[in-house]
C-alpha cells in the first residue's frame, strides 16, 4: 500500500501523528487553495502566514527526506479545495489511501468523514498535539452539570504535574487573578516583539498573498509574525525574557497605543504547529523555579495554555455541530461597518479595529471587553460576529474561535464557556485602559450628545435581557441597582441606548455597508 500524507496548514509540526511510522513511499501533500483563504475573507497578514509557513515546512520536510507533493495557488491544475487537491494528487501518484491528522475545523472533518466510504480510504488520526484529546475531554465532562474551566485546568495541572508540588499547587493556590487586575499604567514602556528577518519565500508569500487577496483587511508591509520554527523559537525566547515576568500584572490592562503589552503573540505560531504547547508551557514553569517570574504571572500564562486552550477545544470537538448554531439571547443585528475599516469616533473601538487591520492581532481583553463586549450589548448576530473573529486574527481557527466568540462573548450557548455574559460599561474600559482621555465621549455620563454609548448599551443589554438573566446569583448586585433606578432615568437610558442602534451602521458582508 502507499498512503498520501496530509497536512493543512496548521499542522505544520514534524512530531504529528501523520508522519508516525510512515512508509518510505509515503507521498506528503500540502497544498495552497483559495477555497481556504475565501470562505471568510481572511486579514492578509493571517493568509500570508500560512502561504510563508507551509512553503518554509515543505523545505524542512524535504531535508527529512520525505517525497513532497505542494500545491502552490498559481499551479494550472490546482483545484483550490482542500479535499479535491488531496485526491487529486493521490491519483496522481498512485496511492490507494490518505492519512490526515484531525483538522482544526468541523467543517472539514465533516466532509472527511464522508469521504471515507470511498474507494480511496480516508484515515483519520488523533492529532496529539495537545495536552488533551476530544475524548479525554468527553470523559472529564460526561454526567458534570456544569463544565467548568476551573475544575478541569486543576485536573490538567494534577494530570501534568505542571507547577505541581507533590499534591499542592505551586505558591499554595491555584489561581492568583486578583493579582493579575492592575489598570494600564500609561508612563510604563513595554517590550518591542522581534522584527523577523524576511527571506525569499516569505517575501514571495507575501507577495503571492497579496496578488491574490489584496482586497482582504490589512497590508503585507506591516507583517511581522513567525513564520519557521526557528523564527518562533525566537519569539518564544523573547517572551520568556522580557514580558513573562509582568504578564499577570498587566494582564486585564488595555493601552492606547501598546498593541502587545506583555502578552506573549504566540498563539498564531502554537495553532499552526511551529510551537508545541508543553514547551511553552514548560519554559515558563522554569523561570519560575529559577526565580525570574513570579507565581502570579507565570500561573496565569500556564492557566491560558494548559486551561482555556484546551478547555475551549475541548468544548468545540464535544459540542459540534449543534454549538454553532445556538443563539440563546436571540440576537438579529449586522456586524457593524466599523469593524471592518475602524472608521468611528468610539476611541476604544477605532483602536481596536486599528490595531487589527495593522497586525492581525489583538490582546484578550481587546477582543473580549472592547469588540467582544460592544457586540454582546448590541446583540450583533453569533454567525457575523464569529466571521469576523476567524477572518481577522492571525491565530484564529474554528476550534479556539467560536467557543470565545459564541460562547464567551455573546452568552449564546447558554452559559456553557462563562456562568455570566461579560457585559461591561464605559467605567469598567475607563478603569482598565488610558482610552477614555482620547476620546470624545465621557465615560461618566450615561445619557445626552456627550455621553459614552456603552454606559445606555450597558443597561438596555441588562434590562432587555432580564427574564433569562437576572436570577443569575452573580448577577444579582447588577439588577438590584437597575431595579433601584427611577423610572425617568431608566426610559431616559433606554431611548439614549435605542437612538444610537437605529443609528449604527452595518454591513452584511465585508466592506457592503446598510443602515438598520
Ligand atoms: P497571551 O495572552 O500571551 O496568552 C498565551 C496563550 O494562551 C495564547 O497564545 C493562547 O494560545 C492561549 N490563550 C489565551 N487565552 C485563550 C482563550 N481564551 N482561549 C484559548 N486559548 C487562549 N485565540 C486563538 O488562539 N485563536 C482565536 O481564534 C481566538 N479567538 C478569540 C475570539 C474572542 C472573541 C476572544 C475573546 C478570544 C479569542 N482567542 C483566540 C483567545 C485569546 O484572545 C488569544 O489566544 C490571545 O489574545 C492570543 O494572544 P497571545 O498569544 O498574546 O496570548
Ligand atoms: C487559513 C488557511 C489558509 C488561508 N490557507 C490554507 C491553505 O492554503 N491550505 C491549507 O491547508 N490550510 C489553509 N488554511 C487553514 C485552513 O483553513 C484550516 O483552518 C485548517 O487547515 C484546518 O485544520
Ligand atoms: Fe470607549 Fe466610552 Fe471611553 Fe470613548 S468614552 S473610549 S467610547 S469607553
């Protein structure tokens, strides 16, 4: 027999299970298609990254000695779908079977599974790239009421002994998050990422993406992210040197002008496989033992890796496919048009989208508490908001994507990634980021020309959804106060909150813009 050897484009790691105990005639496929860069119209940077990525890791795989078939976008035979090209090119080289490692998207597995029946078997594997499988996970969660990140990361940290001492958690508590809540401090400087020396391919990458794609979100010019092992190797370094030791201080804080902060930017070169998490992972546990960061930072780094990105996967590959296509809260409304061109006096909001469309990057709390929480109190409908979040951000893929967005932001799959919608006013963003002083708005008046739109947003959310949500205990301080309000105030905030959603505008599609 003689297999095809399949990899997508973010599975670009030698230690995948695909290559394991391969035949020596084993042929290697990977190949560039449009389909891939189109079914959401993905930021440049993001398509750029995969083109310069997967040319670099058919040259490493080469010097493996493996036989590579690549598909490039500009071949005349390329059928531009991922599964097609994988037949395609089975035929051509007579193999009678294709093996591929579980893809990052339902979408794809789907139309995998199916095509198993063929006469041209299809095998696919357990990508064990993770410190989880879908199916450990299914166990964790099976007969729990409540999949809680909490209960299932100290599982993983008693599981991988990760900042384990003996049965106690390193520095005697799990989670040290109320250290990890310092506002912005608008005179600190932060740490620049390496600027990546670009080589023949990449150049060519880049160039090829942008003949393409060139109509997509951002431009090639501003492209800095990791795109070999080695480049990746390097930003890990970096991380490990310069920022990890504050991440968990600067942690929840949002910056005007600072992109990056003290967050790592690795999740782009983890998802697409130039890093593996257990050594992420692991080189932060180490600088806390060497006593170069402390337990809150390095807690808090190790808790989004070996927590909430496994936690999050584990809920996709569980809750597909019905997961995508909850809306508990039942919302209607369009993406808004800003989102795609940053064109808005909202200061937090325009940096936001700013800060995307140059680096295809935006920091957690930028996409939870700015974009994120603008359209959970606009109730902007789950499928656009999650093509943006796919389309914009370079690390995105469906699997981390739509828990976040869905489940995370919008409280659309009933509780299930958060026991409370992440709703927050202009005095929270205030609090957190040195936004606000830029700004035409005032974070501390809800209502008239002058006043900030989320603090009316904010209370129209919570009145309008009351009956699912204000018997939520956590949420009980919350509607004590809006019960307390006077009726005036309140039909004054509603109407504020109201004008400005008749007002919004949105688009359907990118760069189409309507008004509701
Ligand atoms: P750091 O702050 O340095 O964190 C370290 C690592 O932890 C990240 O690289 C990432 O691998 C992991 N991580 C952190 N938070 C999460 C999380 N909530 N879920 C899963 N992993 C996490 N992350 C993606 O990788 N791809 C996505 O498509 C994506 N979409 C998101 C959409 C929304 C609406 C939200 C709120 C979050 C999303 N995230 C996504 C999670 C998180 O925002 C990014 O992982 C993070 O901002 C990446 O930047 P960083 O590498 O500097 O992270
Ligand atoms: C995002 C993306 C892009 C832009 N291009 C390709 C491609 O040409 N070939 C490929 O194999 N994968 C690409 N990807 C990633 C896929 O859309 C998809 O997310 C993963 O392959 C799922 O594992
Ligand atoms: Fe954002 Fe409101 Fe602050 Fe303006 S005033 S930056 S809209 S939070």
């Amino acid at each position: 027999s003689k297999p095809l050897l399949l990899v997508l484009g973010d599975q670009l790691s030698l230690s995948l299970a695909t290559f394991k105990n391969a035949s020596s005639n084993a042929v290697v496929a990977l190949c560039e298609v449009a389909e891939e860069a189109r079914y959401v119209p993905h930021h440049i940077h993001k398509i750029g990254l995969f083109l310069a990525a997967m040319r670099h890791f058919a040259v490493i795989l080469r010097e493996s000695g493996f036989k590579v078939h690549y598909t490039r976008l500009d071949d005349a035979d390329n059928t531009h779908s991922l599964i097609e090209e994988a037949e395609r090119i089975a035929k051509l080289y007579g193999c009678d079977s294709i093996r591929v490692a579980r893809p990052g998207e339902w979408r794809l597995w789907d139309q995998m599974q199916q095509r198993s029946n063929n006469a041209l078997a299809w095998t696919l594997l357990e990508d064990d790239r993770f410190y989880t499988t879908p199916e450990t996970f299914a166990s964790w969660a099976k007969g729990r009421k409540q999949l809680r990140l909490e209960y299932f990361y100290r599982e993983q940290r008693k599981r991988t002994g990760l900042l384990m001492e003996g049965d106690e958690p390193a520095g005697g508590q799990w989670n040290f998050d109320h250290a990890n809540r310092e506002p912005m401090d608008a005179r600190r400087d932060f740490p620049a990422l390496p600027a990546h020396r670009q080589d023949a391919i990449t150049r060519e990458a880049l160039e090829d993406a942008r003949r393409h794609f060139g109509e997509h979100m951002g431009s090639v010019e501003s492209f800095n992210l990791p795109v070999t092992r080695r480049q990746a190797l390097v930003d890990l370094k970096h991380f490990m040197e310069h920022s990890l030791a504050d991440f968990g201080r600067y942690q929840d804080a949002i910056s005007d002008s600072e992109p990056f902060l003290c967050h790592s930017r690795l999740s782009a070169a983890l998802n697409i496989g130039l890093l593996a998490p257990q050594e992420v992972c692991e080189a932060a546990e180490q600088r806390y033992y060497a006593g170069d960061a402390p337990i809150n930072a390095v807690e808090g780094f190790v808790r989004q890796i070996l927590g909430w990105r496994e936690y999050v996967r584990g809920l996709y590959w569980t809750q597909m496919p019905g997961y995508k296509a909850e809306n508990r809260l039942n919302f209607r409304r369009n993406l808004p048009a800003f989102y795609w061109d940053a064109n808005t006096d909202m200061r937090c909001l325009k940096r936001a989208v700013e800060m995307t469309i140059d680096n295809s990057y935006a920091h957690h709390i930028q996409r939870l508490m700015i974009t994120g929480n603008f359209a959970l109190l606009c109730g902007i409908k789950p499928e656009a908001l999650c093509d943006w979040y796919l389309a914009v951000y370079a690390d995105a893929c469906e699997w981390v994507e739509l828990p976040n967005t869905l489940g995370m932001v919008l409280h659309a799959d009933g509780g299930l990634m958060g026991s409370k919608p992440y709703c927050a006013s202009g005095k929270y963003i205030d609090r957190m980021s040195d936004h606000c002083q830029h700004c035409r708005y005032s974070p501390k008046q809800v209502t008239g020309p002058d006043a900030c739109p989320f603090n009316s947003l904010y209370w129209h959310f919570l009145e309008t959804h009351a009956e699912r949500l204000n018997r939520n205990p956590r949420m009980k301080l919350i509607y004590g106060s809006l019960s307390r309000m006077k009726d005036e105030k309140r039909e004054a905030i509603r109407q504020q909150a109201e004008q400005f959603l008749a007002h919004l505008e949105t688009s359907t599609d990118y760069g189409q813009k309507l008004h509701t």
